[in-house]
C-alpha cells in the first residue's frame, strides 16, 4: 500500500544539495517519489510501506551530511 510521510531538511539551500537528497531517497528500497523543495526545505516521499523502513529515510538524508527533522 502506498504512503507518503514529509520531512524537513534543514541545511540545505540549492537545487544541488536538493537533488543529492532527492537521488539518495530514490536508492531506499521501496520509495516511489520524491519531491524535494530546497526552498522551504520541505521533501515528499511516497513509498510502498510493505517494503520501505521510514526509518530508512532520515538515515539516507544523515549519510548525506543533511539534518532531517519531522515536517
């Protein structure tokens, strides 16, 4: 079943930094978009929840050198 959770990003202010997180977030396992707003540092994900961890997904931002937070 698909879902869609947002986080916030905080330190990031490009469109580089923003596709850097948007491409990590494609590689978890189970995510099927993202939209990533570097402006308001808000990130969209949807996902298949029976495959994704949303734990996986703070965990891709932080392998990034991004701080994710709860949107």
């Amino acid at each position: 079943m698909n879902e869609t959770t947002q986080l916030r990003v905080m330190d990031f202010d490009c469109p580089t930094c923003a596709s850097t997180v948007e491409h990590a977030l494609s590689n978890v396992d189970g995510v099927q978009n993202v939209k990533v707003h570097y402006t308001t540092g808000r990130v969209e994900i949807e996902y298949d929840d029976d495959v994704a961890d949303p734990d996986a997904f703070a965990q891709a931002i932080e392998n990034q050198g991004y701080t994710p937070q709860p949107a």
